[in-house]
C-alpha cells in the first residue's frame, strides 16, 4: 500500500502541494539539538534549507516551505 502524502503549502494566501513518499510522524527537538549546519549545497533543497536537527546519532535537516513557496521557478511550475 502506498505511503504517499500531499503536504499543503499556503503562502501569502496561494496554496500549493507537494506529493511525499512517505510521512514518518512528528518528531520533538530541543533547542540543544539545533545546529545552524546548512545541508551540502549540492543538493536541490539546499536553497530551502535552515539548519538541522541531531537527534539518536541521526541528522534531521529542516525544509522551509516558505522558502520553497516565494522561489519564482516554484511558483511558476505551481500555477
């Protein structure tokens, strides 16, 4: 059974989605897992990066979709 997902952006009142594989359910950090560690720049989500999380030896980087919503090639592909 497919795990796919649609995650909802609304933006300055535009509203988008985004199909995920997966949703693995929520997670809790602490300011004390926060690191200002940005995701290799190589990747296509860098530009919609902030961070990350450390947590159990793993890292969990955090995507803004606000960013992602006010980058002009995204909401061209959106509309």
């Amino acid at each position: 059974m497919s795990q796919r997902k649609v995650i909802v952006i609304d933006y300055d009142n535009n509203f988008s989605g985004l199909l995920v594989d997966q949703v693995l359910g929520i997670e809790q950090f602490t300011q004390e897992q926060y690191r200002p560690e940005a995701i290799d720049p190589e990747s296509p989500f860098a530009p919609y990066n902030h961070g990350k999380f450390f947590k159990n030896d793993q890292d969990w980087y955090v995507f803004m979709p606000s960013l992602l919503a006010q980058d002009p090639q995204y909401s061209d592909a959106a509309i």
